[in-house]
C-alpha cells in the first residue's frame, strides 16, 4: 500500500506531475508554479503513507473497530494540523508559532500512542482556541466599525 500510494500522489507532484502539469495547461500559468503550490497543497497526502507503516489499523489489519475510529480520527485531525502548518491558515492567518504547534501536534497525532495523541490534540486544541479567540476579536471589531 505505500508504494501504491506513493504512485498515485506522484500525479501531482514534481518531477512527474501529470495531473499539475494538465491543470498548468489548462490554466495556461507555469507548470513548475503549479507543480510547487500542488505539492505544498498536498503534504498532508504524503503523511498517509506513513500512518499504514505506523499504524496498521488504518488498513483494518488484526484489530479491533473502536481502535479503527480512534485511528482514523487522530490521522484525520493530524493532517488537518500538517495542511493548516504549511498553508499558513487555519480559522485565520496563523502565527510562525502557531504553524509549529500546529505541525508538531499533527506529526505527533499520526504515531499512534497514548501520550503523543494527548499532546497532539492538546497543541491543536491550544491553537484553534488562540484563532477562535482572534476570530471572535476580529469580529467584534468590525462589528463596532460598522456601528459607528
């Protein structure tokens, strides 16, 4: 399975990219460009992989259908943090302090363990009620500006 899957997200990244380059076509902008923004959109695809290795579960291999959904939501949330670490945005723009918190607890929610997936939901959790709380605050802001 990681060697299938690796083939399958080779479609969107460089030096092979045959669907970027298409879509570069079509869009008639640089195939590189378009190359670089797929893989950067894409990373938390590459993280998959690495889950079926760390984590059999994920392929339902000799387990149970609780650790299935266990695993299933901690990789989900995990690639939820990696994507919002590399794109820079989560609820709102994110911090350089938020992008690491961010990326250090979605790695740490794809080893399969105890203590890494409370720390990981712990530093995801930290980060989106500091961007809820700058949501809440912009809001509120342009709320007042409209009143005046």
């Amino acid at each position: 399975m990681f060697a299938f899957y690796f083939g399958i997200v080779a479609d969107i990244t460089p030096p092979v990219a045959l669907a970027a380059f298409a879509g570069s076509a079509i869009a008639k902008s640089d195939p590189l460009k378009t190359g670089m923004t797929a893989t950067r959109l894409a990373i938390a695809a590459f993280l998959v992989p690495y889950i079926f290795v760390f984590s059999p579960a994920l392929l339902m291999i000799d387990t149970t259908p609780f650790h299935i959904v266990q695993m299933v939501v901690t990789s989900l949330i995990g690639m939820i943090g990696v994507g919002a670490a590399m794109e820079g945005y989560y609820l709102t723009h994110t911090t350089k302090i938020e992008r690491a918190l961010m990326l250090v607890g979605g790695l740490l929610l794809i080893d399969p363990g105890l203590v890494t997936d409370v720390i990981g939901f712990g530093l995801i959790a930290l980060v989106t009620l500091l961007q809820y709380k700058k949501t809440r605050i912009s809001v509120k802001t342009d709320i007042s500006k409209e009143m005046e």
